[in-house]
C-alpha cells in the first residue's frame, strides 16, 4: 500500500511535517488550505514556501482555494486523509429535494471532509480538533461528534480516538486536543480489530492506544448510535470520555489514565538576546496586565436583567519555567488573559514570547513561519497549529500497520 497523503485545513503544514519526520516514505500528493476573510493567504504561502504546490488530477492548482468549491473527484488518490477541521454547530436537516438526503449548517467543514471520504475512499484518517468536540452543543452533549461517528460508520469507518494532552507525551505545551482515527473495516487492520474487544482496542491494541500508551482504563460505557445522521443531529446525546471505540455504529468510551512521559518544561524553550520589543516596560500596560492575569468578581447584569457576579481565578504571572506552556490561542503576543508571560533567561525582566518560542511550544522547526508574512500572523498561525510531535507518535504507529496492509 502506498504511502499517500491528502492533507486538509494543512495551516502551516503540522501534519505533513509530523510524517516528513519519519523519514519513512510518506509523500503528500495534495494539500488545501484556506482562510475565510483573509486578503493574503499567509498559513497557505508559508505552507508552499516548504512543500510547494501540488497540481490535482487535471494537473491544475486548487491549493489556495475555498475547499467547498473544490471538484472532490479530481484530488489526487490517496491512503491517508488529515486534517484539523474547526469545532463547529454540526447539526443537519433534511434536504428539500429528497427526503433522504441531508443538508448540514453551511460553511461547516466537516462536510467537505465526508464529500473527500465519499470521492475517494481513502482507506485510513486522521483528524483533531478541539477537545470540547466530544461534549457539544451544551444542549445536547455528545451530538456534534456523534454526528461524525455516525458518517463514518455510514461509509465503512471504524474509530478510535483519544484526547490527548501533548505534555503527558514529551511535549513542551499543555494543549488538550481530540485525535481521531478511521480505518476502513475491510481493511487488514479494521479485520484484525473487529476480532478484538473494545477494552482491548482501547487499552493496549489500537492505534491510539499504542501512540499514547496508558496506566489504567475506567468502566467503559456504551450505545449505539443511529443510521439515519438527522435522527442523530435532533435526538442523539451521549457522555463521551476521553477514549472511545465505535464498530458497525456501536460505541465504547471509556476515561484513562496516561502513560506520562518527561515533559519539555517552558524555560527549555526560551531564547536568550531577546529583542526589546518583546518586553512589557509601560507602567499603564503593566498595571493592565495584573490586572487581566489576576482573580476577579465581577457584577455583571444579562440581557433580561439578571444580575449576577463574574469570576475567574488567577492565571500565573509569569508563566513559570519549571512547566510546559499552556494552551497556545491565536491571540498569542496580544494584550489578553491567555497570553504566556515569561521572565527573562538574561534579565530576569517581563516579556511576551517570541515567534520563535511559539513554534517551539509547537514543535515545529525554529523560524518555520518566518516566510515573509507579519509577525502577528506568525503568532496566529502557531496558536491555530497541532502539536507536530503528536503526528509523529501516531504516524510511527501507523507505519506498522501500512506495513501489514499489503
């Protein structure tokens, strides 16, 4: 089997680097990447600046454009589709024209994702995206990602996923993300599985389980879930855990505890001879960044005039060394709550991160954005990245199981 590549919502290209890393054959044979809004398309031209473009199967250049109108049948073929796709409302209703058709929310992406699965059946997929995809809508916890598991078993999917906090496996930043794996079931892997049991699957012979190992595993609990997708958007709710399994509609879920590996703590991440322009040295804007980082109680009052109190705890100021980064968001560098803080290497004086620094939090390649695009796009781009180490551990795993595939 071919070591093939469709890589989807690409950014700035962490899944293909995560595979390139491998050294093992992975070749990428079509990308997209696209921002919606955006005059310059910068995560896209970095991307190219690495890889350069790939041509579709009538040898022209779709790249750069909105996915949705993107020809599904003229990407290239491929063994494994990527992406991380956006945490959006997945909700469907009934099309106009067929009772049996199913119309979801537009501008949501992960239809784009079932047309590519419909159009080219690739045998194997791996996406992510946020780890709250596994409990929303609040109205309705669950049916967002029951409604993927639900077009997945339609096309002849199985499933694995994880949430996977990037620290507790040798990483530098604490980011929480859902990783998903579907694999044919008549492939050698899906028959292998199928014969297996779901704690099995789940706690020791699945893929996940072998990229990020674990020490122990709860009660797994389990449901089926319906056929028909727009059933499932108006009634379906479940509880998922952090790790989970679905065959032939069936699913398994099941919280764990992780195998926890040594961390990169954020002091080894720093750079010394730090330009000034990344330090906090106004009075005014130091006063303003106490105060975001502090605890508050706040009176506020809704809309239909309900009063009641904000609070929020204090978030460390600085980020301490001796730990991984937290979360990083696109609004990374900004004058905001969640912005990382750090006390200088060299002077021991308050300051934002580098770009650089934030690449690392990543685990890409120091300077990897730095492709002629503004550095507050730089930091945009980052904070919409994965954890490009994660994509390694899982493409090690899948490696083997390509190997048995024939």
């Amino acid at each position: 089997m071919q070591k093939t590549i469709c890589e989807l919502f690409a950014g700035v290209g962490g899944f293909r680097l995560g595979f390139e890393r491998l050294n093992s054959g992975w070749k990428t044979n079509w990308f997209s990447q696209w921002e919606p809004g955006a005059k310059t398309q910068w995560a896209h031209d970095c991307y190219v600046s690495h890889f350069g473009e790939c041509e579709d199967l009538n040898g022209e250049i779709h790249t750069g454009e909105d996915i949705s109108t993107v020809n599904k049948e003229c990407i290239p073929n491929h063994t494994l589709l990527v992406g991380g796709f956006p945490c959006q409302d997945y909700s469907v209703a009934h099309t106009l024209a067929s009772s049996k058709g199913i119309e979801g929310k537009k501008g949501v992406l992960w239809w784009q994702i079932r047309d590519t699965l419909i159009a080219k059946e690739p045998p194997f997929c791996i996406f992510e995206n946020v780890d709250r995809l596994l409990k929303s809508p609040a109205s309705q916890r669950g049916r967002d990602f029951g409604i993927i598991l639900s077009c997945l078993a339609e096309l002849g999917y199985s499933v694995e996923w994880r949430v996977v906090n990037a620290a507790l496996y040798g990483a530098a930043q604490r980011r929480r993300r859902t990783f998903i794996f579907a694999y044919k079931n008549d492939t050698e892997y899906g028959k292998t599985v199928a014969g297996l049991g779901a704690e099995d699957v789940i706690q020791k012979s699945g893929m996940m389980a072998k990229a990020f190992p674990i020490e122990t595993i709860g009660a797994i609990s389990e449901t089926e879930i319906g056929k028909d997708i727009v059933d499932v958007s108006d009634n379906f709710k479940f509880d998922f855990r952090a790790s989970g399994y679905m065959t032939n509609y069936h699913i398994y879920s099941a919280d764990v505890t992780e195998k926890e590996e040594e961390s990169i703590k954020l002091g080894q991440i720093l750079e010394k001879n730090v330009a000034d322009s990344f330090f906090i040295t106004d009075e005014a804007r130091m006063a303003k960044w106490v105060y975001l980082k502090g605890a508050k109680k706040i009176p506020r009052k809704s809309a239909n005039g309900h009063e009641y109190i904000f609070s929020e705890g204090p978030v460390a100021f600085p980020d301490p060394w001796d730990r991984p980064g937290r979360t990083m968001l696109t609004s990374e560098s900004t004058l905001n709550r969640s912005t990382h803080v750090v006390a200088d290497l060299n002077s021991g004086k308050l300051r934002t991160l580098t770009p650089v620094e934030a690449e690392r939090l990543q685990g890409f390649d120091d300077e990897w954005t730095n492709s002629g695009m503004p550095q507050r796009m730089r930091f945009f781009c980052m904070g919409n990245a994965l954890v490009v180490p994660m994509i390694t551990r899982m493409g090690k795993v899948l490696d083997e199981i390509i190997s048995m595939e024939g």
